[in-house]
C-alpha cells in the first residue's frame, strides 16, 4: 500500500449504440485497461460499457460502488476508499460525460475535499453538442435538466424561460424522459412565441441523428416523431446578432 491517493478518472461513454472508439479517443481505452474500482449508477450497463472499450480486461477483477437515487450521501466518502489507499479510480455516468447532469458531481466534490486529483477525460456530451449544432448563443446558456410534470407548472417553467432568453439572450436548455418526448414538442409549439427559435437534438453522436433548429412557428408545420429516442431541446427567443 502507498501514501500517495490514486487519481479520479471521469471517464465518459458513449450516448446509445454506437462503437466507443468511432466518438471517444484511444486515450480513454489506456485509462480502462489500468482501472480497477469504479463509482457508477449501474453495474451491468457499466460493465457493458468497458468491455466495449477493452473486451480483453478480465470482468471479475472489477469492483464497483453504485451511486444512484437509493444511494445514502453518508455512503459516497467511502466510494473513494480505493483512491486513498492509491488506485485509481473511474467514475462512470450512464451515458455521455460523469458529473453533468449526473448524480457523480457528489462524488467529484468529496474527491476535492479529501485531496484526490480528478482528471476529466475528453467524450460525448449531449448537452455541449446539442448546444454546439443549435447556432444559439453558445456564449451564454443555461441547463435546467427536467421541467415540472404538471401542465400548469411546466407551461408557468417554460414561459419564464422564454422570458430569460429574451431578457438576457440566454439559449435556455432542457432534457424529458423520452417517452414524453413528442407531448413536451406539442407543449412547446402551443406555448412559445412563433418567434422563438428551438433546437431538438436528439439520438447525438448516433448514426439516427437529427438535429434542427427553426422558430416556433415552423415546428407547428413539421411533423417530427421523436419518441423514446433521447434529446435536448433548446430554446432562444431571437437569434443573436454579432
């Protein structure tokens, strides 16, 4: 055993079915093949993600420590055991990059807490690249993960999002489970200023990719059927003129 802490690897995935090295650089599969311990949200599906990466790596010599929503706080400082005893460690989202819009945040600020190099590792980030194709102003934008299920408290959500837009020439983005995907455009086109310009990203990086941005008053005469497939939505009341 040594005294020096062993580094916190954030190591990203790939967004849906695609093969890892066509999105990631070879450097993430070099870091894999020296990690042992793992924080993640699922077992099977992280499992499912290194072989992907490194299908010789011997499957039972990984240990892992599941961070989710049955995931006690008072538990996460002893995820990180491996680390200060001086392996390395992976943290692991469920899809794109760990930390963002990702319950692993918890774990990167203990690791600063306690003195352990966090090292984030270069891969797909939905949110980056939905932000990225929409030609909204990628200068200033906001994340607001998901919006209220009520209809009454997601119509409220979204108009004072459009008001931000307007006011601060801020692109506004968001995420829905993906099944109510095709109710959240409905909600949208009926809600929205025709003027306001939204961006629908969905399945990113993947070969079904589509990705538009168009105002409002398009989208009420495009028929588009995005169900279960995963998206952003991002929305900007007027373009930015530079």
């Amino acid at each position: 055993m040594t005294n020096e802490k062993g580094n916190l690897y954030l190591i990203p995935v790939t967004l849906g079915d695609v093969d890892p090295l066509e999105v990631m650089p070879i450097s993430i599969k070099r870091v894999i093949e020296n990690v042992n311990h793992y924080v993640v949200e699922n077992e099977k599906t992280a499992r499912r993600s290194i072989k992907s990466m490194v299908p010789e790596k011997e499957q039972a010599i990984l240990e892992f420590s599941l961070i989710n929503k049955y995931t006690e706080p008072s538990e996460i400082p002893s995820f990180l055991a491996p680390c200060l005893a001086g392996h390395p460690m992976g943290l692991m989202s469920e899809a794109g990059v760990p930390g963002v819009a990702d319950p692993g945040a918890d774990v990167v600020a203990i690791a600063h807490e306690k003195g352990i190099k966090v090292i984030p590792l270069v891969g797909p980030s939905s949110i980056l690249m939905a932000m990225m194709a929409s030609g909204l102003n990628g200068q200033n934008f906001a994340f607001n993960g998901y919006l209220p299920i009520d209809g009454k408290d997601r119509k409220r959500k979204l108009i004072e999002l459009e008001q931000r837009s307007r006011q601060e020439q801020q692109a506004q983005s968001f995420i829905e489970t993906p099944y109510r995907n095709n109710k959240m455009i409905e909600t949208l086109v009926a809600n929205l200023h025709p003027d306001t310009l939204l961006c629908i990203a969905c399945d990113i990086s993947l070969p079904t990719e589509f990705i538009k941005t168009q105002p409002i008053s398009q989208w009420k005469n495009s028929a588009i059927d995005i169900h279960k497939r995963p998206a952003i939505f991002i929305i900007q009341h007027k373009v930015i003129s530079f």
